[in-house]
C-alpha cells in the first residue's frame, strides 16, 4: 500500500479527493485528508472509511505538519500558495515526494539540486491555471514544431466564471474558488509581455483599464487582462525568440472597468486596518475614500470623483452591492480589502444548485513553408454544482492524474517541475478528456 497525505480540503479539493477514493482500491492508495475544518474535510469522503480517513490538522504548526508528512508516500499541497514553501521543505528533509497546483516560487528554484540528489518530483503547477494552460499549449507547440513551424505570437486567456444558467448578478461572476485571490489579483507588480518584440507593462492602477477583448465559441465575448509575469514563459515553453507572448485572466465583458473602481478608491488595499467599527455602514466604507463633499450624497460623490455616469451601468454594478445603503458592515479590524471580500462573499456566493464556468482560450500564430497560420484553442467546462464545481474539476483532476504518475513510476524526471514535458503533459491530457476536459482547435487562417 502506497499512502497519499492531501493537505488543504477547500473549494479545489472535491474533485482531487474523489478520484483518489475512486481509484485507491485497484491503485493501493490509502488517503489522508487533513484540514483544520475535519469535519468538512470527512464531508468530502463521503463514508470511504476502508481507504481514506480526515483529520483536523494546523498545517501551520510545523511540529504536527511535519510529523504527519513524515508517514506518507507522496504529498499534496492544497494549501494557500504562501504555505507552500514550508510543505516542500519538509518533504525535501523527510525525502517525500510534493506536488501542488500553484506558481512555482522563486525560493524554491534553489531547492532543485537537493530535490534531485534525493531523487524526488516536487511538481507544481499542476491545476487549471497554472496547470492545464501550460500541458494544453505545450501539446500544440511540441506538435506545430515538430513539423517545422516557427512562432510568431502565442497568447492564453483563462477564467473561472458562472455559468449561464446560474448567471444572476449583472457582474457575471460569483465565487468558485479562493476569494481572496480574486480581490487581491494582480498586485505584486506590474503585469508584463511581449507585443511584436517590445516589452510592455501594466501597473496594477491601470490593470483592468488596459483589457482585450477575447471571443470563445459558444460563449461570447469576454475581457482579458494581462497576467503577472508573461516573460519567463518564453523560455518555460521554448519560445525565447517569439516576438509576442501575453498570458492574461478572463472575465465577462463589463466586470474589469467596474472592478478598477475598488482600484482606483484604494478598496483593493490589504495593507491597512480600516478604522470602521461593526456597526459601521457599506456607505461609511465608500465614504472613507472619497474627498469630502457636503452637497453631494455619497453615491453622487463617488461618481463625481470618477467621473462616471450616475446612471451608467458602472454604478448600477455598485448599486447592486449595496455599497450606498445603511446595511451595517457587521465586521471589524480588517483591511480594505478584506472588508471587500466579506462584502462579495455574501453578494456573489455560488448557491448549492449554481454551476460555474472555466473558460479557457489559445492563440498561436506561426510560420511553416513561408506562410503564416494561426491557430485557436478553447476550452469550457460547466460544473455540476456547488462542491463538484468545473474549478474543482479543472484544478483538482491534474493534480491527481499526476500523483498516480509518481507514484507508479511514470514520471522519470526529477527536481522541481512543472508539466511542460510530453511525459508529464500526455498522460495527464489525455486521461482529462475521459472526464469532459477535451480542447477543441480552429484554424483562423
């Protein structure tokens, strides 16, 4: 028997639990789910008691972590991306392998020659985004160069949205995954490209005025707006020498230019406490950032100092939070941006029937035999409901295709990496069209 500790049960983990109960019979697997939350961790288990078990445990108590990753095979990571770092430490000290769906971090680049000394894969970004984008595109450019094309520009969009049956707020959105990820996106530093060999960057303050619009069959028109660091995927995906390069997120037409309102008023900040008691109302909380303005209300302030139309769908946006009204806040001595979160946790809930939406969308154009092409590549998924989302899906189904690889052997390189490879990328694509994850190419011209 092989065992498998899951650190993390949230709102990805559903779909990662469940392939593994699934398969732990005819794989030899036992499972460990451990989170501070057992009993919603025993809830994803659903009474596989003779393979799996749950357990409460701090992952921040490094003694109780620690002595936990000590007793299993391989190890996987769902943890908040910041808790990372201390998991894979642990793993390389206690000689186990890790694998997580998040962005590598530069600090554990260093760890690669120790990694592979002890002969272990501490494979990240093994979810949707990062993830699936990298194996997808990965898959097209292996095979566009193998039979001798060049690139000229490559993009990728991505977005973990609402279906449109469960479509009810004039944002298009509701949560499917981690909402403090989604008020804090994009801070950290400038978003940056490549556009016919000229780097770009984007600061944060005009991240979601700068959008493009991106079309997906089936579905419409979207925004996209550039994503973190695009530049270092030229050399991950062997591409030093392409003129354009440019990953981004998708949202649904309309929701970045309302959402560069919390920019702009300073709503997004994480760096602060807010000075506002419990009782404090959402119309105090608007109020606090704007310039005094004794003739106008708050609202009609608030316009005024950005200037946007009072009867625009803008501000029928905010309307719709209640961001004017006297509900009191009912929260203290938390930033402004968790204060925001604490606001659209309850407005953009993803109720027990709702289904959400991933989209995702490729751009390739490339020269073969002196004429240029270009390629798309989408992808959607709709989720079943409110726990078996297409998030959970699309995140956690890699991963777990990935931990059934290392642990039979399938995957021969060692160190730390991500999917780029045609034996980490293969397998896990193609078992992913079993579950409905199946892209579909158009050729634009």
């Amino acid at each position: 028997m092989r065992s498998i500790l899951i650190l993390g049960a949230g709102r990805s983990a559903s779909s990662l639990i469940k392939y593994l109960v699934d398969h732990a019979q005819h794989e030899q697997w036992t499972i460990v789910v451990a989170d501070r939350e057992v009993q919603h961790a025993a809830s994803l288990l659903k009474g596989a008691s003779d393979v799996a078990k749950a357990m409460a445990l701090d992952a921040t108590n490094a003694e109780a972590r620690s002595a936990e990753i000590a007793k299993h095979d391989l190890v996987i990571s769902m943890l908040p991306a910041f808790m990372h770092m201390d998991v894979v430490k642990d793993c390389i000290r206690l000689k186990k392998h890790v694998l997580t769906p998040s962005y590598v971090p530069d600090a554990m680049w260093p760890l690669d020659a120790e990694a592979k000394a002890a002969g272990l894969v501490l494979l990240n970004e093994l979810g949707l985004d990062p993830g699936i984008d990298h194996m997808s595109a990965m898959r097209i450019i292996d095979r566009i160069k193998k039979d001798g094309g060049s690139f000229d520009a490559f993009e990728s969009y991505c977005g973990g949205l609402v279906a449109p049956e469960s479509d009810t707020n004039s944002w298009g959105y509701k949560f499917s995954w981690n909402p403090r990820n989604v008020i804090l996106a994009g801070q950290g530093g400038s978003a940056k490209y490549i556009d016919q060999g000229i780097t770009r960057y984007i600061p944060y303050n005009k991240l979601f005025q700068r959008t493009v619009n991106v079309s997906v069959p089936g579905f419409g028109a979207f925004d996209g707006y550039a994503n973190r660091d695009s530049l270092k995927y030229r050399s991950h995906y062997g591409l030093d020498g392409i003129p354009t390069l440019k990953r981004g997120t998708l949202r649904k037409a309309g929701f970045c230019i309302a959402w560069d309102t919390f920019v702009q008023l300073g709503c997004t900040d994480d760096s602060f406490i807010m000075e506002l008691g419990a009782t404090a109302t959402w119309a105090d909380y608007v109020n606090a950032f704007l310039p005094p303005d004794a003739g106008r209300s708050t609202r009609l302030n608030l316009a005024y100092y950005l200037n946007l139309d009072p009867q625009g769908g803008i501000m029928q946006k905010l309307d719709e939070l209640g961001l004017f009204g006297e509900e009191p806040i009912g929260r203290s001595g938390l930033s402004p941006a968790g204060l925001l979160q604490h606001l659209l946790e309850q407005r953009w809930k993803l109720m027990p029937t709702d289904k959400d939406l991933v989209v995702m969308w490729h751009r390739f154009v490339y020269t073969n035999a002196g004429k240029q092409h270009e390629l798309h590549a989408s992808l959607t998924a709709i989720g079943q409901d409110q726990t078996y989302t297409a998030m959970a899906k699309t995140v956690g189904l890699p991963v777990a295709i990935a931990a059934k690889l290392v642990l039979n052997g399938r995957i021969t390189k060692r160190g730390v990496l991500m999917p780029l490879d045609a034996e980490i990328y293969d397998p896990i694509l193609d078992e992913l069209e079993q579950h409905g994850i199946v892209f579909s190419e158009t050729a634009a011209r």
